[in-house]
C-alpha cells in the first residue's frame, strides 16, 4: 500500500521515539494508515498517540510530495463497573513527509508533555456499549488484559 511505503521513511524518528519512552507500537491496527504508540498511564487508563496518514491526491510528477500525518494524544479510562469509557481527545499538530524529519520528533514530544498535563477531570464520558463483565470474569481479568508497558506520567 502506498501508505506503507511513506512510514517506512519517517519511521526512524518514531521508533527511536518509542524506545526512549518504552511504548509499545502497533502498525496499521485494523489495516488503518496509522500507527500507534500505546502505554498504561500510572495515574490510570490507556495512552495513545496515533501518527495518522492524511491522503493527499497527487499526480505522477508530484508524487507523494504532499503526504501528510497528523499527531494525536487519547487518553481512555475504563470503567468496569460501570462499562463505561471515559476519553479526551487532543490534535497536536500535523507534518509534511519529505519535509525535516525533526518536526515529527517534536510532535511527539509535544504529545506526551499534554498527556503528562492531563487529568482525570479532562475526561469525558462515553458508553461504549461493552458488556465487558461477558468478556472478563472479574475486574482483575479485565484490567491484567492490557497488556501495553506502564509508565510514570
């Protein structure tokens, strides 16, 4: 896919990214153009910076000149209790591919500094019509089923 081929030209900032703050990355989740940086937050829930592909129609000529990605931070928090999904959203900012390669670096950066400023009171709340309680036998399944690295923010 031609998606495939532009990551695999700015992937190098991004995995030396995940390395430094020990995310997990997955690729193409669900077949999307987009990768994730997922984590556990200490403080509760799951982090995610997604690094989105946005199409830009191009002709042979200008060929992927004008590919861009847009950088955003999710916070979710599961309730189990409850079944519920609490989650706030944040665009931070977009890039150019086969522009300097240090602005998705700086993207990144600027990701996990909102995510460090972000609080319970940020969420918001959406059912997402889960039965997790028919997934999970007890909160303890459910929580030990994420299975991303925790880190301290």
């Amino acid at each position: 896919m031609e998606y495939e081929k532009v990551f695999e030209i700015i992937s190098s900032p991004i995995e030396m990214f995940v390395k430094q703050y020990k995310l997990l990355i997955e690729k193409y989740r669900c077949d999307a153009p987009s990768w994730l940086l997922c984590f556990k937050r200490k403080k509760g829930g799951v982090g995610y910076i997604y690094i989105n592909y946005l199409y830009q129609p191009h002709d042979e000529q200008n060929s992927c000149r004008d590919v861009q990605f847009e950088v955003v931070v999710v916070w979710t928090v599961d309730d189990y209790d409850t079944e519920t999904r609490h989650s706030v959203r944040k665009r931070i900012g977009i890039f150019k591919y086969r522009r300097d390669l240090s602005k998705i670096t700086d993207l990144l950066h600027q990701s996990m500094d909102v995510i460090k400023k972000l609080r319970h009171k940020d969420l918001e709340e959406h059912s997402i019509g889960m039965n997790w309680k028919s997934y999970y036998k007890t909160k303890e399944d459910f929580l030990q089923s994420i299975s991303y690295p925790e880190i301290d923010i």
